[in-house]
C-alpha cells in the first residue's frame, strides 16, 4: 500500500512537468501560426525572441519566490500557489487583445513554472525510498514530454483552423493541468523530511507510515525516521545553521556548484534553440510550417518512449555515466548538422533527411541529461537548504533559457546551422566536468548524500543501527539536545 501512495503522489506531482512542457512546446507552433502573426502585426525577430523569453522571464521570478518563501509555504502550499498563478497566466494568453497582454500572460505563467519545476522534483525525492527516486523525481521530465506531445500535436491540429482558434484555444488548454494540481494537491501528504526539518516530528511519522507501510517493516520506518532527525540535530548542532551556510561551508558550496552546473548544461546543450525555433530552422532546409510541426510532434512521440527507457535504467545505471554519454552524443548531433550546412544544397533529399535525422539523434540523447538535471539537485543538498539549494539551480537554468531564447532568433537569422557550433562546444565542456567533477549518487538516501560528498557528521541510521546508536549515546547530552531540535 505505501509503495502505491508514494508512486501515485510522484505521478500527481508530475502533473506539474506536462503543464512546464506543454508551455514550452505550444509557442513553437504558436509563434508559426499565419493568424497569429496576422492578429499581431508580424512580429519581427525582437518581439519573437520577447514572446519566447518573457516566459524564461517570469520562471526566474519564480524561482526568487521559492528561494524566500518556499521552506515557509511548505511542499504542498507551493505547489497549490503556483497552481494557481498559473491559471492565471494562462487565461491572459488565451484572451490576449494585444502583443503587451500576451507577454503578460506568459511572465505570469513563468512565475509559476519557476515555482514548480524548483519544488516538484525535491517533493518527490522526499516522499521516495532510495530504490525508486531517480524513477520518481525523475517523471517531472517523462510528464515534461507528455506535455511537449500533446502542445506539437494539437498545435498542429489547430494549424489547419483558418481563425484566431487556431491559437487561442492552445493557449486556453494551458489551464486544464493548472487546474487539475490546485485542486488535487490537498489530497497528497506534505514531505516528511520538511515536516521534521520544522520539528513537527509527529505529523513526519505519520507520514512516513503512511508511505511506508505495508511494503517497509516497522523496524526500517523508525530507522529512517532516526536517520532523518539524526542528521538534521548533527547538521544544526556543528554548524549552527543558517540560509548562508551553503556558500560558507565548503562541501555545500560544491554541491550547489554541481545543480548548477547540471542544470546549466541542460539549455546549454542547445535543446530549446530546437524546441522554440523548430519550425524556423525546418523552414532552413526549405521544409513548410505544417510539415515541420508533424516532424516536431513524431519526435515528441519519440521522446515518451526515449524518457520511459531512460526513468527505467536510471536507477540501475546510475546518474553520472549517462550524463557523459549524452554530452559526448548530443555535441556529436550538432556539429554534424553545422557542417552538413555549409554544403547544404535544398535539391539533394538524402542530406535533407540526414539533417532532419540528426535532431531526431539529439532528442534521443538528451534525455539523460533531461530527466538528470531535476533528479540530481532534487537530492544532493542537506535539508536545511535543500529549498534553497534546488531554487538557485533552477533559477540558473532559467536564467540561460532567457539569456538563448532572447538571442537565439538573431543567432539563427545571422549564422543559420553554424550557431548550433557554440552549444557543440558547451557539451564538450560539460562532458568533462561530469567526468572529473560529480560524485554518484545512486542508491544512498537523502540523508546518506553525506557520504558521497565527504562531509559525513554522524552513522546513519538506516546503514549502520549500531553505529548510530553508539553515536548518540557518546556525546553526552545529545539526545536531549536532539528533542530540543
């Protein structure tokens, strides 16, 4: 019974990845649309870019809110408060009177995708036992490409309606994903870790039960308990813990330069210039908006069954291996089509069909890298500053997502395919780093990250009992100290 709790809570909250995806994908056909650009004026590359990065725009706010709010607000109320600005957002775009109220409309939803995507993935390793939280912090990405599939698809759908519904209506469908996490999220449990982290011990057994019980014995539910209040009481007690402490404390600081590294290279690996600008660089090869929008919604497809391989393995193979492979796979994708370009010749199918074949080679690889640029920061900071840590790592990935999606049209219109040698680059540097710089961390609670990072305080309880237990009763008043925390 625990186990299917904790799945079907991980599943919920994924809900959150198919709103993030689904609004990621629904403005590459948007943007495309002849009624779009004809109700707009023909936006030129400016205005376009401004469409596309406004939502990048309010994702950074996002994650800025999180950063003051989020340990205050709590998992659950998080997740319903971004909901909810989502909503919101959404409707503004849908009803959209001039080019300001769409722009609007899509730095609201931002704000709400950059409170999300910084909360889902650590709500859900929370929740999770080690054996299945990559699969489970993972499904924000899996569900990212349901959402991604469905927008190419029924924004291809919708290309074929000769009025304003052709865009109006995807955008109005951004709210029914909104709509169904506001409502639902009252259903789920709040995180037990953030339960004890605010010293509501009680209510955090409770929980663990509930997600726990029936496929964990009662004996290994307290030891984790142990394990979790343990850890927190060592952390607070030889650090005197504060919001600063992952910049002061060395072994936190390279943990958060690790998220953000990961989830740096992600946008730096060239997947949203693909995303957003699909169509434009379809368009390149002399290949129509309608065709380029079916090719785009085929690899969406693709991507599910690509993202469901990848969420079964992750757990098997580990985090830091795939990564390698995707950066050395996706840099190999793009410099292959940046040198095809500079013989492209329109006439000639076979090096038209190797282009093409090309993006669908980078949608393939990248999948590592996408389901592992939530999943990895979602479990390697202390819970003291695991909020904290996992809003700065979004909020550098947001960042970037801004800073290519405002440059990226100039990008393509000035250097076409040879733009795609600057991401070719920032994968080569991005395999090195995971190579030489990032520990695994598979199969290690989220308590236990200590070990990988060198800055283990206390025995865990949940590896060594005794060794904990022996722990607590050397230090002479520890155990009072730890009911005061």
């Amino acid at each position: 019974m625990g186990v299917k709790v904790t799945f079907l809570s991980a599943i919920f909250l994924a809900i959150g990845g198919f709103l993030f995806g689904y609004d990621l994908g629904i403005i590459t056909s948007t943007i495309s649309l002849p009624h779009f650009k004809e109700y707009f004026n023909d936006p030129d590359d400016n205005t376009t870019g401004g469409i596309v990065s406004s939502f990048q725009g309010g994702a950074i706010v996002g994650t800025v809110v999180n950063m003051f709010l989020g340990d205050r607000l709590g998992r659950k109320m998080t997740v319903f408060t971004g909901s909810c600005v989502s909503a919101f957002g959404c409707a503004l775009q849908a009803g959209a009177l001039n080019m300001a109220m769409l722009i609007a409309g899509r730095a609201i939803a931002g704000i709400s995708v950059g409170m999300l995507t910084a909360t889902i993935p650590m709500y859900a390793s929370e929740l999770s036992v080690a054996k299945y939280r990559g699969i489970l912090s993972g499904l924000l990405q899996w569900m990212l490409s349901w959402g991604f599939l469905v927008a190419q698809w029924l924004g291809y759908g919708c290309s074929f309606v000769d009025s304003s519904f052709s865009w109006r209506f995807p955008l109005a469908f951004q709210c029914v994903p909104s709509v169904i996490l506001m409502a639902g999220i009252w259903f789920l449990a709040e995180s037990p870790r953030w339960l004890m982290e605010k010293d509501r011990h009680e209510d955090a057994l409770a929980v663990l039960h509930k997600l726990r019980q029936g496929s964990t014995p009662e004996e290994e539910i307290q030891l984790e308990f142990q394990e979790i209040r343990d850890v927190i009481a060592a952390d607070r007690i030889a650090l005197n813990v504060s919001w600063h402490s992952i910049i002061t404390k060395p072994s936190w600081r390279r943990r958060l330069l690790l998220g953000c590294g990961v989830q740096a290279f992600g946008p730096l690996s060239g997947i949203n210039v693909i995303n957003y600008y699909g169509p434009r660089i379809y368009s390149l090869l002399g290949i129509g908006t309608q065709e380029s929008l079916m090719i785009i919604g085929i690899s969406g497809a693709l991507s599910i069954v690509y993202c469901t391989i990848g969420l079964y393995l992750l757990d098997k193979v580990g985090r830091v291996k795939p990564l390698i492979a995707s950066a050395c796979f996706l840099g190999g994708a793009l410099v292959v089509n940046a040198a095809l370009s500079q013989h492209l010749d329109p006439s000639n199918e076979n090096m038209l069909r190797a282009m093409v074949a090309m993006n669908f080679v980078f949608f393939l690889w990248y999948t590592p890298l996408g389901i592992i640029s939530w999943v990895y920061p979602a479990e390697i900071f202390p819970l003291e500053v695991r909020n904290l840590g996992n809003a700065i790592t979004t909020f550098t990935n947001w960042t970037l997502n801004l800073i290519i999606a405002q440059a990226s049209p100039t990008g393509l219109t000035n250097l076409g395919f040879r733009y795609f040698y600057v991401f070719f680059a920032f994968n080569v540097v991005a395999a090195v780093c995971y190579f030489l710089f990032y520990p695994e961390t598979k199969g290690h609670t989220l308590e236990q990250m200590d070990v990988a990072f060198g800055d283990q305080i206390v025995p865990h309880a949940m590896k060594d009992p005794e060794a904990a237990r022996a722990a607590m009763e050397k230090e002479a008043g520890f155990d009072e100290r730890v009911e005061r925390v």
